[in-house]
C-alpha cells in the first residue's frame, strides 16, 4: 500500500456513506517513511473517522483515554500520535491541554484533565521551564538549587495526582538547548552545567520509579536524531520547544509506552536464519561458508543474536521459523563455533520448506498464543510481505538491505516493551521448555485423570505482596482468555484495592513434578459487602488450562469467605470476543446466573454448605493471607 493511496483511504473514510476499511489500519505502516507533514495530516483527517470503520476481527483495536499536558505547545503531536497508536492497533481518545498546564493539571482536582479521567497521561518538559528566566552563569550553585526546587514542584505535583488518578503517568528527560551551553564561556563552566543538568535528569528517572509513573530517557532517545531539538522561530513564536519531527519520535514511544500499559507486548521472536542470524545461506554455503565472527557483514548477524540473546533473558521467547535443511541447522547450533544462539535458547523451531505464515500459525498454536503475540524477523521482502498480508496481527521485522541495520531494526518499534521485568519473566524459556516435558509426560498415559494425579500439583494463594504485585497487573492486562473483563485492572488499581480493607488481591502460583510455574493467576476481591465477596475478576495463564488450578484457587476463596462470615461468592462476567475459557469456570464450579446489567453478568454460589471445589489431585498449600 503506497503513501497516496492510504491517504486516499482516510478521505474515503471520511464520507457518511462509506463502508469499512479493515485494512487501513495495519496500513498505516506504510506512512512509517513519509514526511512527518503527510503523517500529521493522515492524523488529522483520522481524527474524524469513527473506529467501527476500521476495526476488524483480524485487527482489533483496543480503546485507551490519552491524555496530553505539558509545559509548552504541542505543535502536530496530537495527530502524530493517533496514527501511532492506530498502526499498533490503539484507538485512542486524545485530550490535549492549554499551553504550560501541567502543573495546573496534576494539582487541580476538577482540571479539564482529570475529569477527562485518562488511562495514560503524557507529560511534556522543556528547559525553559526548569531554568530562571535570568539565571547567573557565574553562580552554578544557585541554579542547582533552582533546578532541583522546580523539580520538587513536579514531584509534589504528581504526587497529588497519582493518589486520586489511577492511570499511568509517563515523564522523559529534557535536553539542554545547546543555547545554553553556549552562553558559559569556560570549558569548566559548560562541564558544570552538564553535570548540574544531568542531575535533573536523574531526579526525573527517579521519579519514574515511582507508583504509576514512568520516565522515558528522551534525552538518550535523541542522540541519533537528525536535526535539532526546537526550531527557534517556532519557539519564539509559539513556544513549540519541539520540531515535528521529535514530536514525531516522542510519538512513536509514547505510543509504545500506551501498548505495555494495556499489555500488548510481543511474546515471541520467530527468526529466520539465512541472513538473518547469520551471512550466507547454509543449505548452499555449507557449515563452514555462513559468516559470523567479527568481520563484516558477519559481526552484524553476530550482533542480532546477541540481541535475541539480550531479549531472551529477559523474557522473551525465541523461536525459528526458516527454510532449510532440518539435519544442517541441527548441526550449525551444534557445531558453529561463533553461533551465540544454540537449539536450547528456542523454545519451538519450524524448519522446513513450507510456508512461513502457515508455520507462524502453528509456532502460536504449539505455544498456546495468539498471533498478536508473535514478532517475524526475516530478510526476504516476499515473506515479510506474505505475513503481513494473512497474518496482519503478526508484527513484521524486514531485514532487508545492510545488515548493519539490522540489530537497531531489530529493536526500534518496540515491540516487547513492558512496564517492569521480574524473575518470572527472564525464567520464561525453562517454564515453557517444563511444559513441553509436561506434554510429554502426558502422552504416556491413557487417561488425563491418571496422568494429572502423577503430575502432583500444588497450588498456593496467598496475598499479593510488593514483589508479586507488578507481576501480576501485568499478567492481568496480558491475559485476554481466562479473564472476566475487557478492562483489566491496572498497576495502580491493583495497588489500591491491595491497600484497601475493603478489597484482597489473591496471587495463584503452581508448582508440579516438572518444577515450579510461578506467578500463574489472580483474583481480584470486593468485600465491602460482609455477606458477600464479590470477584472483580480472575486471570489464570493459558500454560496452566485445562488442570483444576482455578477450582483450587475458588475453593481457598470460598474458605476464606466463609471464616469472615460471608454466606455467598458472587463474580462478574462481561464477554469479550475471545475470554469464553475464563467465563466457563462460573456454571463449572457450582455458580448459577444471578443478573444480567449493561454486559456484565453476576454469578452467585452459595457458601453454605460449604462447596466441594477442589480437584483431588491438587494439594494445596497455606500461603500468607491477612484475616
């Protein structure tokens, strides 16, 4: 799809009478090269288009409240980042503050943005709010002080409103204008003011440690950037302190940084290998003619593997997906001394001479994922094309062209950002290698009774804690199956229904003869009601289906209800288009329908007497629970 013709699309769209377009979209790829003007003009004429027409079930688009405040104008970010949203499959309802609102924003209760009550908050910085207007070049002391003042003005600011606004808040650091810089004559002086300047920067990292705040080093982001930071006459003019096109690249990770809020992040990076893991093609080059190593183009494809590597221990799950010899791979990730990925660093491999969109299917299937899961790196534009035409919701990495490109290419969308890594995460390729050895364990037994009793299952719930809690939050915004609602529950939710008497977090973890699953589930409880907890929601990770782990984790719920003298469980439902695994517990353990109310279905089980939930072949155990 050309640049004209995904513009002509919009306009299409823009008519009362026109039908969907499922397809512009994914489409908006193709403006990924176009000048940053094309870009904010599709964005301005999306602003118009209503999301029904361009929503598909092989591309849905999740709705989020964006809010945007700042310090300074905003020239073309608005449209900017609709289109970065759209593409990574984000319908976005955009709100953008006045010029220099941020404080304002974040202290007032009933400010334009809080009532907007938004999912992510963007917070735009520049120098010039930071630095007196008349600051003294001969007194660096003083404008430290200055600048950390300010500094405590925006961390208090943002205090405030993360104890009312439960949405994610994302900061950056600011670059200095090298106006700045200039204006000190001394080599020692513009050294001074460097580290002074960094130390800001540092506190700004700092507070995107905090609850739901987050920093984005935008100061780091730009070191490759072509061009200045703000166009002089535009700042002079209109206090825009940002060209369009690093309103352009802001967008691009604001955008991303929207994606792992609602967790959407990749799962899986399937890779080819013919020039893509390494130089040359082995079924022709032989073992011994492929280049890897430190000379070029082999050092590049040396670099790819350290970053699959890199991404691997971090939790990503690799696996291979090339035409070739199965019996000459095998031997290359044995032999090849300069290979720093081996067989054991994948968790599934199609290697064959088959289509790669129907293998990419199959690798999802195997891994029990969905396809908007996986990442597809390859050098060929005919199978980079190919995916992106019948699998729209695989996210395509082309590798075509200078290989020395291709570790940054590799890297650059984004595409497995998370909010926060834990050691679930970098154990993700040892606890799927375990279920492969579960699988096959099973197979030898005729029956899944006799098999889940030689499994010795046991399931802990205990109370969500700091360590488990950002754990958690993500597994439920990850878990789109066994889960009870479109919207899960955020980090800072989660947080204050852990905090609240009122309410009890439950973390579900499983450990069997293979090992230890860790964090597999949740349960979110309202127990507001004495007679009555109420289950916000339940997620339970696809690795574990089809076990009896929910029963388990219900039954400690119902023993924990009826010694706080409650006399009933009562757990809401609304269906999404792919959560029936998670609606099928309620009729399976006991519970009947009580009421049907906008969508959302409450299910009622009755505590007395006490229900028999819990599977025979799970032992479970104690875990810290507050009364």
């Amino acid at each position: 799809m050309r640049v004209e013709e995904v513009l002509h699309r919009i306009r299409r769209l823009r008519r009362p009478d026109a039908a969907a377009d499922p397809e512009l979209a994914p489409g908006l790829v193709h403006l990924d090269d176009a000048a940053v003007t094309t870009v904010a003009s599709a964005g301005r004429l999306l602003a118009d288009v209503p999301v029904e027409k361009l929503a598909s079930p092989d591309f849905p688009l999740r709705p989020l409240r964006v809010a945007v405040t700042g310090t300074f104008t905003p020239g073309t970010l608005e449209p900017l980042l609709r289109v970065a949203l759209l593409r990574i499959g984000i319908a976005a309802e955009i709100h953008v503050s006045g010029f220099d609102q941020l404080v304002l924003d974040l202290s007032d209760p009933r400010s334009a943005l809080a009532e907007f009550r938004p999912d992510v908050t963007l917070c735009l910085l520049h120098d010039g709010w930071f630095l007196p207007a008349e600051w003294d070049p001969g007194d660096l002391a003083g404008l430290a002080d200055v600048l950390g003042e300010r500094a405590g003005v925006l961390a208090a600011a943002l205090r405030g409103y993360a104890a009312r606004n439960e949405g994610a808040v994302l900061l950056h650091t600011v670059p200095l204008s090298p106006l700045e810089h200039r204006g000190l004559v001394s080599f020692r002086g513009r050294a001074e003011l460097g580290r002074i300047w960094r130390e800001l920067n540092s506190q700004l990292l700092e507070l995107g440690g905090r609850d739901t705040t987050y920093t984005l080093d935008l100061e780091t982001l730009l070191v490759d950037h072509d061009g200045p930071v703000r166009d002089e006459r535009l700042y002079r003019f209109a206090s825009m302190a940002w060209t369009p096109t690093v309103e352009r690249r802001y967008a691009h990770e604001a955008a991303t940084f929207c994606r792992a809020v609602l967790g959407r992040t990749a799962k899986v990076l399937a890779l080819d290998l013919d020039n893509t893991l390494w130089a040359g093609v082995l079924g022709d080059d032989g073992l011994t003619g492929i280049r890897l190593g430190t000379d070029y183009p082999g050092n590049c494809h040396r670099d790819v593997q350290r970053r699959a590597l890199a991404l691997r221990r971090q939790g990503v799950l690799l696996a291979v997906c090339s035409k070739n010899d199965p019996e000459l791979v095998a031997e290359a990730f044995t032999q090849h001394p300069d290979l720093l990925l081996r067989s054991d660093d994948f968790v599934a491999q199609a290697v064959n001479w088959g289509r790669k969109d129907e293998n990419l299917r199959q690798l999802a299937t195997t891994l029990n994922l969905g396809l908007d899961a996986v990442v597809f790196a390859d050098d060929s534009p005919f199978e980079c094309e190919l995916v992106r035409r019948e699998l729209p919701t695989v996210r395509v990495v082309e590798l075509a062209g200078d290989p020395a490109g291709f570790p940054t290419r590799l890297l650059t969308e984004g595409h497995f950002t998370v909010l926060a890594t834990g050691a679930t995460d970098r154990e993700r390729t040892e606890l799927y290698r375990a279920r492969a050895g579960r699988e096959r364990f099973a197979a030898t037994f005729d029956s899944a009774a006799d098999y889940l009793h030689q499994l010795t299952l046991r399931v802990t719930v205990r109370e969500v804690d700091e360590h488990s809690l950002p754990r958690l939050a993500q597994l439920g915004l990850r878990t789109n199956q066994f889960t009870m609602t479109e919207r899960a529950h955020t980090e800072a939710q989660t947080r204050a229904r852990a905090d609240s008497p009122d309410h009890l977090v439950l973390t579900v973890e499983v450990t069997d003869r293979f090992g230890a699953e860790g964090l597999v589930g949740g349960l979110w409880l309202d127990r507001n009601d004495p007679d009555a907890w109420v289950i916000e929601n339940f997620v339970l990770s696809c690795r574990v289906f089809s076990r009896g782990v929910e029963q388990a984790a219900l039954h400690r719920v119902a023993e924990l209800a009826r010694a706080a003298g409650a006399t009933r469980l009562e757990a809401l439902f609304r269906p999404t288009a792919r959560n029936k695994p998670g609606g099928a517990v309620w009729p399976a353990a006991g519970f009947t329908v009580a009421s049907v109310d906008d969508g959302t279905t409450r299910h009622v089980l009755p505590l007395h007497p006490p229900p028999r939930l819990l599977p025979a072949w799970i032992a479970l155990e104690e875990g810290d629970i507050r009364a």
